[in-house]
C-alpha cells in the first residue's frame, strides 16, 4: 500500500470494501461524501458518528484499509475523500448501487 494506507485501484479487494461497507457508520460517512460534490474533502468530526474519539479513528481506519476513502493531512486535521473513480473503475455498479440509498 502506498504512504497514505490506502490500496492502490488493483489492490481494492471485494471482500473488505463489503466489510467496511456493511457497518452502519462506515457506510454512512461513504454515503455522505457520495451526496457531495466529487472531491470534497470533510474532516471525520463533521460526519457526526456517534462514537468516541478511538471508534472513529477505528471507523476511517477501515474505511481507508479497505479503499474507499484517501485521508489527506491539512495541518492539524486529516481530510476524508471518496475514491469514487477507483470504485466505480474496480468495482463497476457499486456506486450507483450506493446511490441507490440516497434515493438517486
């Protein structure tokens, strides 16, 4: 995996992006950046998870471990974006399946 603990698009695989997926506050923070903007970037505190400080690091950890999310560093604060090219390029209709959630 590259510096940011990210897989690369090839590296994604199919069973820990579904695990990541299948926990509700995961697949909330995902479904959020998917109702925004393509690369917008949102601190993991303004997600609103109603979890300690540790489980949300735990949360990002995974959703970043399994490639759905690159976390860049902005000073004091690390910035949650969607990969959604790489998803949608690896794993063809999981978007619009996760679109589907949102009512689009």
């Amino acid at each position: 995996m590259p510096d940011g603990g990210e897989p690369t698009q090839a590296e994604m695989e199919l069973g820990a992006v579904l695990a990541a997926l299948a926990d509700q506050h995961r697949r909330r923070v995902i479904l959020t950046l998917l109702g925004e903007p393509d690369g917008t970037e949102r601190t993991c505190s303004s997600f609103g998870l109603p979890v300690s400080k540790a489980t949300l690091t735990h949360h990002f950890r995974t959703l970043r471990a399994a490639g759905l999310i690159r976390q860049v560093n902005r000073g004091n604060s690390n910035m949650a974006q969607l990969r959604r090219a790489d998803i949608a390029a690896r794993f063809p209709g999981l978007i619009e399946l996760l679109a589907a959630e949102l009512g689009r």
